[in-house]
C-alpha cells in the first residue's frame, strides 16, 4: 500500500467509516485501531484463496485530527505521517506509548520490521529514534518483546440503542441470508453443507444484540 493510498485514507476517515468501509476504535487518547475494506462484498465478486481487511493505527492529535497512519502488515509496518504535521512527536509518542505495547500484548508480535528506502531521510531518522535496527539495506528491525504491556483503554463511551438496533437488524439480514442459501443449497442442488451451525451462531449475535449483550475485546 502506497503512501498516497494511506494518506487518501487519512483524509477521508470519516466518509470511509459512513460508508462501512472502515471500522475503528480508541486505543488510547491519541490512537485508534481500525480495520480498512477496500470495497463492499457484493454477490458476483470473484473467488479468490485469500482475502481480509487490513489493519491500521490511526493517529490523532491533541485536537483530535488524524495526522498520521500505520499499516500493519503482519510482520512489518508501513507509516505515514501527513508532511505538514512532521517533526511533532505524534508518531514516536504514538507508536511507543500505545502501537508497540498493543502490538506486544494484544497481537503476541515479538519483532517489528520497517522498510525504509535509501533516500527517504525522515523514515531512517524516525526508524532509529525509535529503537530500529539496521539489518538490510532498506529494511530495520525492534524487538518489542520486552517493553511494557499494553493496559486496556476505556473510552468511556458506550453504543447507543439506535446503534445496536441497526446492528439486530444487520445480524438478523445475515442471518436470513444463510437460511435462504441453506435451502437453495439443499432443495434445488440437492448439497447440504451442513451449515446449520454457523446459522445458529449468527442467530445467537442477532439475539445477544437484541439484549445490548455486545462484547468489548481489545
């Protein structure tokens, strides 16, 4: 994912989150965590082995304008920092206080590696400054096993009822939908995938949400 893609991001949070293409909460006072689909699944899609949304920090400033994101791509991270809004601390406060522990603690990572190209003097700059090491050409490395453990945030905020009605009404849809699939599956093709299981599991979200049982994991 390219800067000009992260920073396309940043910009738009808000149409992206109105639009459910992005999904996100507090970590900390200045650090959300977000899940980023670049499209809806829609019904013709192709098939393809392997697909997810992708995992990103978002970072805020005092006033609450996102002015930085991080990519986390698993075993390395991609940053970006809008330029106005460089050599302010948000990202070395960010990642250190919040992004490494959470990463740590709540994502069991160990090492965290970034790429950095040779010419780009403020990604080596920040990479040293917070605790990377060297190890290829373009490539550094932290040992985040040992830093402190990330201690649960509490927004102290809470969903609305107008929210987790829409939300009933979005479970008891998918549900529905995998009870007209189960019967087209079985009594036009004559297949049955047994799928009676996870049509039970969806059921018991739509019912948990309907009781406001919602659960709150990191």
């Amino acid at each position: 994912m390219t800067d000009e893609t992260l920073h396309k991001i940043l910009k738009n949070v808000k149409e992206l989150s109105e639009s459910d293409l992005l999904f996100s909460k507090p970590i900390s006072d200045h650090v959300d965590v977000a899940k980023y689909w670049e499209s809806k699944p829609i019904e013709n899609d192709d098939i393809i082995a392997n697909f997810n949304s992708i995992d990103l920090f978002l970072i805020k400033n005092e006033k609450k304008i996102f002015v930085g994101i991080v990519y986390d791509m698993f075993n390395d991270i991609h940053v970006f920092i809008k330029p106005e809004h460089r050599g302010k601390e948000y990202l070395d406060n960010a990642l250190n206080k919040t992004i490494f522990p959470y990463l740590k603690t709540v994502k069991l990572r160990k090492k965290i590696c970034i790429s950095v190209e040779d010419d780009n003097e403020f990604g080596k700059k920040s990479a040293f400054r917070n605790g990377f090491v060297q190890i290829e050409n373009d490539k550094y490395e932290k040992d985040i096993s040992s830093i402190s453990d990330y201690q649960k945030y509490s927004s102290k905020t809470s969903t609305d009822t107008t929210e987790i009605e829409r939300l009933r009404k979005k479970a008891y849809f998918i549900y529905k939908l995998l009870y007209r699939f189960d019967d087209e599956l079985k009594y036009r093709h004559d297949i049955d995938l047994g799928i009676k299981d996870i049509k039970e599991e969806v059921q018991n979200i739509y019912l948990d949400l309907k009781y406001n049982i919602v659960n709150q994991n990191p």
